[in-house]
C-alpha cells in the first residue's frame, strides 16, 4: 500500500495529462497528413509532402515570428533586468507590493489590455491625436499596423514573466557576496559583472523560456496592433483551424512549430537543469 | 532552491534591510533607476487606467476611443447586451469548475512528487514541464484535432477540460514547494499518538500544505478566467468573456466591457491583498 501511494495520488492528474496532453499531439500528428475537406471529411493518406508544402507557404510569417519572438525577449530583458534588480536590492519592506504592482496586469484580461493599447495607440486616439494637434507629429503618422506596435504589445504583455524569475535568482544572491567582493577591491562594475549577473543568469534564462516560447506562438498582439504586413505564424494557425477548416495545413503548422519549440525547449532545459526551470517557471 | 523558502524570505521584509550595508546617501544612479521602474510600472498599468476611465465616458459613438464627458450611466446599463452577460457568466462557471477540479489533482499531484520517491517521478515532471512550456496555440490545437477526430461536441465540457490542462501542473509545483518543506516527523508524532492515516492527513498534513493549495487555486482561477487562445481552439460556439471582446474589437467595445473588467480587476487586486497578507500572517 506504502508503495502505491504516489501512484494513487499521481493517477487522476497524470491521466489528465496523458488523455488531454499526450495523445492529442498524436492526432494532430495523425491528421497533418489527411486529405479531405471539411464537407467530405478526411481520409489517412500519410502525405508527408503537406511538411514541405506549408513550410515553403509561409516561411515568412514563420520566420517573422521567431524574429518578433526574438526581437521581444530581447527588448524584455533589457526592461525587466533593471527593475527585478531595483526591487531586489532597494526593494526594502515593500518588495512583496512591488511584486503585486508587477502582476496587477495579470488582473486584467490579456485581449482587453491588448484592445486597450489598440486605443491608446489609434491615429485619433489618447496618445497621437494632441501630438497630431500640436504639430509635433505629421498628421499620417501612426503607430497601428507596425511592427513596432506589435512587438511593443508582445513585450507589454510578457514583461512580467520576464521581471519575476530574474527578481527570484537576484533575490537570491547573499548581500555578503557583494560585500566580499567589495572589500577584496572590486569595483562596482566588476562586483556586478563578475559576482550579481553570473548569479542571476538561472532567472534570465527561465525568463527568457517564459517570454519567448509565447511571443513566438502569439497571435492576439498580430492580430489586434498589426497589419497585413505583420501575420505571424500563430495567425495562420488559428485561421486556417477556426476559419478556413483545413485542419491538415494548421495540424502540419502547429506540428512544426510545437517541434520547433520542443527541441528548443528541452535541449535548453537539458543544459540548465528540467526541475530548475519547471521551478522557475512556476513562480 | 524550492519555492518556499522565497516565499519565506518574501514574508519577512524586515530581515534583508538589516543585512544589507548602511551606506551614506542615496546616490545619483539609484535615484534614476528608481524613476525608471515607477516609469515601467506606470506603463505597465497605462491601458488598465484607460479601461477603468472609459467605463465612466459619457460616449455617443460606437467606438469609445475618446474622452467625453463623466457620466455613471454604464453602470446602471449593465446588462444591455444579454450576449455579454451570457459570456461573462460563462467564463465564471468555466473558472470555477476548472478550479475545483484542478486543485483536487494538482494537489494530490503536488503530494506524491513533494513527498515520495517513485519511479515514473522524472516522466511525470517531464510531462507536467511540458505542460507549462508549450505554447497555449499548440496545445489549444492538439486538443482540437483530438475533439475532432473523437467527433466530440466542442462547448462548455471541452473548454474545462483545456483549462483543468493548462493550469494543472502550476497547482501541482506550487504543493509540491509546499509539500517538500514539509516536517516528516510531525506526522510520525501524529501516528504514534495513534491517529489514523486519514485523521494524519487532516489535521496535520493538509493544514501545513493549505498555502500552497490555495495560492494553487487562485493561480488556476486567474489563468482560466483570463485565457483565450485555448478557449477560442476549444469552445465551439461558446462565447466567454475575452472571446466576446475579441469579437468586438472590429466593432468597437462599448463601454460595458470596460465597466466588467474593472469589476473583474478589482475583485483579483482584491484576493491577491488579501492573500498577501494573510500569508505573511500564516509564514
């Protein structure tokens, strides 16, 4: 009985995982290589080819997304790396209000807050219409529709996946190290470059994990600050699911980009540890 | 390493201040960066102030883009769109019953990985990284291929099942940090006082884990009474609150939209204080 227990408790939510997790990316497997359409339905043909097909298709929009993917994790650390620090160190007894202010974001629904900066940002909006008046802008300028607008939404929307794992390796670090290497002479640069960043590189890389992974497969922040010129592959996925019902283009789709993402993933939880991240990444 | 004891030195503000070295003045840099995160703050909380303001403007138009005038008289008009009503009740129930399902699993989950060492434990915490690291697209379209392939109705069932998915394996680390740090011997004074392994799990065990199961628990009610790309794949017909406002956004949100996410906001800022402190309390 002692030796079932953990199998016991483990079983409802593993199967869970199993049934709902597992297996389906089995049949989305399985269907990216069906013909058929939504009227006829689909038949097993194992056609690879479709691979091939929808990476020659939208090799842009793929690529674009693992830039702004990029493109945004970048600008994230650089934002995010300041303020965990700040809230870190100078943080004092109002670190744990701090971190509230961090996450009231999350208290709002992502599509809403998205929306929300699609009208703050509007030609005629809050924020362009007294710079239009005021002549500081030419009267076409406009945010909306760039990639500027859509990489600025991803990193609005996922800084604070970025600030906390930071903040949690830097708060980490024991003030008395500093102190060390403060009075074995080295400067404030080299204290922070040798001694605070090495330090605080297991919360970058678990930020980098929690921002990128969902930058790269976002479609909201295309869908509702970018245009035309600005589709990312998560944009045709959902499309070619929800709308256009060619199940074997989205299932090879997703399929590649969970490849992609999975490969990634493990081989960068591999080389830092799986239970680190998975710990990092559940804060 | 674990979670936990971040939490304890989170609880306990005081303790860092002492530690850290007195130094004369406040200098230059420091004062700049602590402008610098008030700046980053404010732009993280710039479009939830527009939500809250444009639930009081007083708009004539579809679009409620621009300010004006003051007016209460949304609130009284809550309930104009029934369709919104619905979703927002919707997303509630969703929340909800996702909840209570996930907290049951997560938790006995937590258990067995916090407080046994099994075989299968590395293909369970690999599966349940999985779980946290894929992108919300592809899991939402794995899911769908699934309910597809099983010629399963999508609605309210499927929508639970994705959200219970999702936020699962956040529920089970959070338990699992609590579970760890967990005084075995306790439990043994329990047993040899002869209480009965379920009065032991009860009155001890259950009490000593209850911060993480709750803290668990919010994080499983916030994720899913927020998400959208998963309920979009998984909904079929279903409308819930971020998917009504993505359907709008061509049309313009009226300002209802904005009234019930400050509602919603005020309510998470609300358990998130609450919580915050009656943590510090318990810790």
């Amino acid at each position: 009985m002692k030796r079932l227990a953990p199998y016991l408790l483990i079983l409802p939510g593993g199967l869970w995982l199993l049934i709902f997790l597992v297996v389906p990316m089995v049949f989305m497997a399985s269907v990216s290589t069906q013909e058929g359409d939504t009227l006829n339905g689909f038949v097993q043909t194992f056609n690879l080819s479709i691979y091939g097909d929808v990476l020659a298709q939208y090799r842009t929009q793929f690529l674009r997304s693992v830039g702004y993917g990029l493109a945004g994790t970048a600008v994230s650390i650089a934002l995010a790396y300041p303020v965990a620090s700040w809230i870190a160190f100078k943080g004092g007894a109002r670190k744990s209000t701090y971190l509230l202010l961090v996450l009231l974001p999350f208290f709002v629904s992502f599509v809403l807050r998205t929306v929300s900066w699609k009208f703050l940002l509007a030609d005629d909006g809050l924020l362009l219409a007294p710079l239009k008046s005021a002549g500081l802008v030419s009267g076409d300028f406009h945010v909306l529709q760039t990639t500027v607008a859509v990489i600025g939404g991803l990193v609005y929307n996922y800084l604070p996946f970025m600030i906390l794992p930071i903040y949690v390796a830097l708060e980490r670090v024991d003030p008395r190290v500093i102190e060390a290497a403060h009075d074995l002479y080295a400067s404030g640069r080299a204290a922070f470059t040798r001694v605070v960043l090495p330090l605080s590189l297991p919360g970058v890389f678990a930020g980098v994990l929690m921002t990128f992974v969902p930058m790269t497969a976002d479609y909201v922040n295309a869908g509702i600050l970018g245009g035309p010129e600005n589709t990312m592959i998560g944009n045709i996925i959902q499309t070619e699911y929800l709308v256009n019902g060619d199940y074997p283009t989205a299932s090879a789709l997703s399929f590649t980009l969970m490849a992609v993402m999975l490969i990634g993933i493990f081989a960068y939880a591999k080389a830092l540890g799986t239970e680190n991240v998975l710990e990092a990444a559940a804060r | 390493m674990s979670a936990s004891d971040t939490m304890v030195t989170a609880a306990e503000p005081g303790a860092e201040e002492g530690a850290r070295p007195a130094r004369p003045g406040i200098r230059l840099g420091d004062r700049l960066l602590k402008v610098y995160v008030w700046a980053v703050l404010a732009w993280l909380f710039l479009p939830i102030a527009v939500m809250i303001a444009f639930g009081f403007n007083d708009t004539r138009s579809k679009s409620n883009i621009n300010w004006q005038g003051f007016t209460l008289k949304w609130w009284t008009r809550l309930g104009e769109y029934p369709e919104l009503t619905e979703a927002v009740t919707n997303s509630l129930n969703i929340a909800l019953l996702a909840t209570a399902i996930t907290t049951v699993l997560g938790t006995l989950m937590g258990l067995a990985l916090g407080r046994y060492r099994f075989r299968g434990q590395g293909a369970t915490n690999l599966v349940m990284f999985a779980a946290i690291a894929s992108p919300e697209l592809v899991m939402g379209a794995s899911l769908l291929s699934l309910f597809i392939s099983a010629g399963a109705q999508t609605g309210f069932v499927t929508v639970v099942i994705a959200h219970v998915l999702f936020s699962l394996s956040f529920v089970a680390v959070t338990v699992r940090a609590r579970a760890v740090g967990l005084d075995r011997s306790v439990e043994e004074a329990a047993r040899d006082l002869g209480a009965s392994p379920w009065t032991t799990f009860w009155r001890v065990t259950f009490p000593a884990i209850l911060p993480g199961v709750v803290s668990g628990a919010l994080l499983a009610f916030a994720l899913s009474i927020d998400d959208f790309v998963i309920t979009q794949f998984t909904s079929g017909s279903l409308q819930t609150f971020p998917l009504w406002i993505w359907g709008a956004t061509r049309m313009g949100i009226p300002p209802q939209v904005n009234i019930l996410g400050t509602l919603i906001f005020a309510l998470g800022v609300a358990v998130a204080v609450v919580n915050t402190l009656t943590g510090r309390r318990r810790t």
